[in-house]
C-alpha cells in the first residue's frame, strides 16, 4: 500500500495556562479529515504535540521536532492563527530539505488578506515569508487535500 506521512507545523499547547482557544491548534478533526481524504493511501500524520519528551528538556524537543519534520513527504502548516517562531524555523527546514511546504492561510486571516498599495490599488498581500517559505497556499484543508492528490499522489 503507498503511504504518505504530513508533518503539523502549527502552535504546540504550552502546558494547562496556556488559554489560547482550540482554533490555534491542529485538532483530532483535522487529523481524521486528512487520514481519510486518501482511499487506498496509509496516511501517517507527524504531530509536534504529540511528543512526550518534557518541554524542560529543550534540545531533546527541538530535535524530536525535527526529525519527525524531516520523515515526512509534506509539511502542511498552520497560519490561519498568529504564530510563533517554530513554523517559520520548520518552514525553511522543509524547504533546505527539499519536502514540500504546504501553508493553511486563509484569506482575511492573520498573514494573508487585501491592502492598498502606495499606487492606491486594492492588492492581495500575503505575509512575505509565508508567501516566499511555501510551496503552495490554501483557504480551507480540503482544498490542501485535492492538491495532495492532484500533485504528490499522482501516478
């Protein structure tokens, strides 16, 4: 059976005080959407808050981090929320290593939406490192999933 494996770059929960709402993080509906969006593909999904390794042991976490990162076919992050440093460390690690970086950044969110230019005209803008550190970028997941299948699953 052919498998493909995603790594979730996104924001990793920081303990119980950490108060951000559920739309900051990958949930287990976007897990199963991606596990089963692929008939007759095992789909392997590479979660940065699933490590065990305590957040104290920073080095050991860095490195579990990136590993997992550099086993995957695909890193699919998460911008539809402000970010923190991780996802733009994760983004040029994919890129240096040549795995394709697929970006969740929806129009109207925090780094992609419309701006008046010095010129006075209504521009698309998009955050410059998320546009220049992506392969591809996409409003919704399933929009991300038809573009797996179209292009990394072909053949």
């Amino acid at each position: 059976m052919k498998k493909i494996t995603f790594f979730l770059s996104g924001s990793v929960k920081k303990g119980e005080n950490d108060l951000r709402s559920d739309e900051y993080f990958w949930s287990a509906e976007h897990e199963n959407l991606l596990k089963n969006s692929f008939q007759g593909i095992e789909v392997e999904i590479l979660n940065p808050n699933s490590v065990t390794v305590p957040k104290y042991l920073m080095k050991e976490r860095f490195q579990a981090d990136i590993d997992m990162l550099k086993q995957s076919n695909a890193v699919i992050v998460d911008a539809r929320t402000k970010k923190g440093l991780g996802i733009g460390a994760e983004m040029v690690i994919a890129r240096q290593t040549g795995i394709p970086v697929l970006t969740l950044c929806p129009r109207g969110g925090e780094y992609r939406g419309t701006m008046v230019d010095t010129d006075g005209k209504e521009r698309e803008w998009v955050h410059p490192f998320v546009f220049e550190l992506s392969d591809q970028i996409f409003d919704t997941l399933p929009d991300l999933i038809e573009w797996v299948k179209k292009n990394l699953l072909k053949g």
